[in-house]
C-alpha cells in the first residue's frame, strides 16, 4: 500500500513496488498480493525512462509484471480499512478473505501524522482510532493467524501505541516524535528514490530471506538514520 502520489513522492510507489518484487521472487503469485498505489510514475512527464520504476540508478525495473489491483485515486481510506476486515463492497471487491490459518503481511509506505496515515496529496487519511478499531476487529473475527504491519511514515510509531491485540506485530520507520528520512536522491530523477527503513529491509531480504523478526528489528534500529 502506497499512501500517497505524485512525482515528488517517488519512493513510496517505488518502496512499495521493490516489497511486492521480494514477494513475487520468493514465490507469491499475485492472487496472494493486494496491490494498491496511485501508478502516476512509469509514465509521468518527468520519467526519462518511460515505464520504468527502481529504488536504486542500477536496479531492476520494478515496474514489470506488476498486477494493480487498486488505483489510490479510486479509492478512500474507508476502502483500504475494508479491504484489512475483508469486507467486499462495489469498490473493493478483492479484499482480504483470512482465516485463523493464515499468516498476513502489510506493508504501507506514505506520508504520516501523529494521528493518521495520510493519504494522496492530503492530510485526511486513516485516523489512528479507525486504524486500532480495524485490527480489533480482525483480531475479534480470527481473520488472522500472525499479523506483520511494517509502516514506513513519519510518526508511524504513534499509530500503533497501545494496540495489544494477540499475534499482532507492528515494526514501524519512526517514533511517535520522529520523521522518517528518505535516502538516495536522483539529480536525473529530480525525486527520492527510496525511504531509509525500506532500504535496510530490502538489503536484509538480499542477505539473508530467512531473516528472524528480532534479527531483523535490531538490524534495522541500528542502521536505520534518524
């Protein structure tokens, strides 16, 4: 889930295209992946490179083979928290269909507040008690075996404080004081590539993708900047 859009945001969608690539090339197929994110970058009028999108100047194109399922144009933040519950409506109809078996993953990459998820170019996005009253809810409907939320947004730690529901894991780019630092600016691009957190968790995945959580989480809170 990318949470916002446009050119200068770059490393959001392209954050989020590099996770959904890891997950393809480890072995989830599509119809495994929800896929959400404005898709205003491989052919916008500043891409030099039309229908290309990477993290790094030498990386693959993360652009390729890619399933959207939905356009955040489309979409409100009422619309992402059905798809978490699994509830379908005429605008989501693909939403999470879980059990108490499976083992769910999300990762979202945008823009944050000490209150909520921005979303697109505003500050009214998912509010943290909407958010909280989501993950209740999947805990309370056993829509879930383990629940892993990593959230690279500014202030992201504030979103997750107190929710204590079990089997739920949140790793997030920031404290609830802190913003989360882009990395990698491109001069031909004119935009950030990626976000810091994001990299390190992708250089982790390279290492070693049987990572445990903890070693991931000490890894992470001491190379993360900021």
């Amino acid at each position: 889930m990318a949470g916002s859009e446009g050119w200068t945001n770059y490393r959001h969608q392209a954050d989020v295209l590099s996770v959904y690539q890891t997950l393809k090339q480890n072995g989830y197929s599509d119809d495994r992946i929800i896929l959400v994110m404005a898709d205003d970058l491989a052919n916008n009028e500043k891409n030099p490179h039309v229908g290309v999108v990477k993290v790094e100047p030498n990386g693959e194109n993360l652009y390729e083979q890619i399933e959207l399922d939905y356009n955040l144009k489309n979409l409100k933040p009422t619309d992402i928290l059905n798809i978490l519950i699994g509830k379908k409506t005429e605008k989501t109809p693909n939403v999470l269909e879980t059990t108490e078996n499976d083992n769910i993953l999300v990762f979202w990459s945008g823009h944050g507040t000490s209150t909520e998820l921005c979303w697109g170019n505003e500050f009214m996005g998912v509010r943290k008690d909407k958010f909280h009253e989501a993950v209740s809810y999947m805990a309370e409907n056993n829509r879930y075996r383990k629940l892993f939320f990593l959230i690279e947004a500014c202030y992201s730690g504030s979103m997750v404080r107190d929710i204590e529901e079990p089997g739920v894991l949140f790793m997030t780019a920031a404290g609830e004081n802190e913003t989360s630092k882009a990395e990698l600016y491109s001069n031909k691009l004119g935009t950030w590539m990626t976000n810091g957190f994001t990299s390190g968790l992708r250089d982790q995945m390279k290492v070693d993708v049987n990572v445990t959580v903890r070693d991931l989480y000490y890894k992470l809170f001491v190379n993360t900047v900021g």
